[in-house]
C-alpha cells in the first residue's frame, strides 16, 4: 500500500484522489491530507485527515514532516510553501518520504515570481513574453500604463506573486459604471480608479503592469519524470464558459517541449499561455497540478497517476493522448459524512 500525502490544496485535491485510485494497473493507494479547515472539500476523498496548524516557515515543514513520518508516507504533493519545503527538504531525504516538488530552488523561486521568471526566459528562445513593467507606487503605474497604451497595448495588471486570478484587472476606461452595477462582477477598473486606490498607499507590493493578451487562452498540461524529460503535454483551450477544448496544437506542443528541454522541470507543471495577434505568449509557469488537470485527463492520461509513477522512480511509457475533445464540467452533490 503506497501512502500519499497532500498537504493544503484546491478542492480540485478530490480529483486528483480519484484519478490516483482509479488507476488502470489497480495498484493500492492510501491518501492523507491536512487543511485548517476539516471540511474543505479537498479532504472529501482522503482516507485521514488532519487539522493543519497555522504557522509558516521551517516550523511548518517541521510539521510536515513529523506528519509523514508518523503516518510512513510515501509520497508528499505540496501545494503551500513550497519554497520552504524545498529549503529543507532533507527532512524528507531523511525519513524516505519522495516529495513531488521542484527541487532546483532558484527555478521554483522564478516560476513563483512573475517578474523574475519573465527575466529568466527572456532572451532564451523559448516563448515570447508580453510587454510588461513592475511598479510600486501610483506614479510608477501611472508612467507604465501611459508607454504601454503609447505603444499601442491595451493594459492589464496583476501582482507578480499570485495564483490563478488573484489581483488581475483589464484597465477599460470604456465602461459603463452604472450597467457595471446592475450587471456580473467583472474583471474590469478604469485608469483613474486603480490610480485613485493605489495612491492610498505610499508604496505597495510588486505589481506588473502588463500588455494584455486578447486572443485563445491555453492551459498545457505537463508531466515529466525526475529529470524534467518531458512524458506529456496536453493543450488546453478555454472557450466559452466551462467549455475546453483539448487540441493537437502542434505549435504549443514544440514550445511545451523546448520549456521542457531547457528548464528541467520535474512532475506534474502547467504552462499558462495566451495568444495576442496570433502570437503564443506566456502568462506563467505553475510547478504543480493545474486546477483544470482533471479537465485534461479526459484524454484518456491519467496524469496525476503518471506523476506519482515519476515520483516514485516506477517505470512510464509516453502515454498517446487522444485530442479533438470538447469538454467541461458541472457541480456534483457530495454527501461529506
């Protein structure tokens, strides 16, 4: 029986479980998780589960792992802190828990850092970046949002260390306020408004201020073994609403595979792209199981599974996904005890 342990992630955790259990060699799994909250429906799948103490840095990994060497767990798949998890992760080595992480710290820093990633690809012939600038104060995103629309970009921000849609905004000065309020929330402030809050503050934290990308959006996929060699890559196109479409792109296959030739990245990624003027440009890197993976499997991979078979150095064959998939989902009622 292998044991795996997730510590704090998405509700998206449950499919994972599943996909883990449900695998095509019916080998036996047992799952652990922890959450602050015990009825987070991450943990519905988990065969224990644990109340996840509120403390961050090495007390934490301490934590961790103290919690896998109780429970002789087998494989860790960390969401939260990362970084410092990778900081010590001899205290895994230590015990014989693998831990499905990237393990090359200053890659793992980039890819948590929009910023610092967009300056580490830049140049390298790998996928284009957008325009971009990182302000910290009300002027500086004033003076980054006037060159950008000089140079003909419609502008967007976002925080350089966030996940998913944390924080992001589409400067449209074209709204109408009132039809706003009587309509959906939306992703959309005017100039003047984000200039007006940001000047509450002196000085706020990094946000990038950035050329915004109006074409498809793509989600890829990725699971690579130990040594960052690529085993798969799924495209992922959102379309409208909960609708995706998986696609044989065989121009986001090539950049899947150049990413993956020269960043080494190890396990289960997700490559963030975003078309503009037909043009693949990159959004980001995440060095984890994407929240859509679950979407992506319906190629007949069971990439979660894939990754646990890297992670514990069992033998994998490039799996053949199939493509031309139109797919999506709807909520399900679970019942929790």
């Amino acid at each position: 029986m292998t044991r795996i342990y997730f510590n704090r992630w998405f509700s998206v955790m449950y499919h994972y479980i599943r996909a883990i259990r449900e695998n095509p060699d019916g080998e036996a799994y047992e799952f652990y998780g922890t959450h602050p909250n015990l009825n987070h429906m991450s943990l519905l799948e988990a065969d224990y589960k644990e109340t996840e103490p509120s403390i961050t840095g090495l007390p934490y990994v301490e934590y961790c792992a103290e919690f896998c060497r109780r429970h002789q767990i087998d494989v860790f798949i960390p969401r939260l802190h990362m970084e410092d998890i990778v900081r010590h992760i001899h205290l895994f080595d230590e015990i014989g828990t693998r831990v499905m992480v990237c393990r090359d710290m200053g890659l793992l820093e980039a890819m948590l850092d929009k910023r610092t990633f967009y300056e580490a690809v830049s140049g390298r012939n790998l996928v284009q970046i957008p325009a971009y600038e990182v302000v910290q104060t009300a002027d500086q995103f004033r003076e980054a949002y006037e060159r950008l629309a000089a140079a003909g970009h419609n502008v967007c921000f976002k925080p350089t260390k966030s996940e998913g849609g944390m924080g992001f905004r589409i400067v449209n000065n074209t709204t109408d306020r009132l039809a706003e309020l009587y309509g959906y929330v939306t992703l959309s402030t005017t100039f003047e408004d984000a200039c007006r809050t940001l000047a509450s503050v002196s000085r706020f934290d990094d946000l990038m201020v950035m050329e915004h990308l109006e074409g498809p959006e793509y989600s890829i996929d990725c699971v690579a073994d130990a040594e960052g060699g690529l085993l798969v890559s799924i495209p992922r196109r959102k379309a409208e609403g909960r609708v995706y479409m998986l696609e044989d792109n065989p121009e986001l296959q090539a950049l899947a595979k150049r990413i993956a030739n020269e960043l080494r990245i190890p396990y289960a990624y997700n490559i963030q792209i975003r078309y503009n003027k037909g043009v693949p440009k990159l959004l980001e890197i995440n060095p984890r199981m994407s929240g859509g993976l679950f979407i992506s499997c319906l190629s007949g991979v069971n990439m979660p599974y894939l990754a646990v078979r890297a992670v514990l150095g069992k033998p994998v064959v490039k799996p053949q996904p199939r493509f031309g998939i139109k797919a999506g989902y709807i909520e399900q009622p679970l019942i929790m005890d």
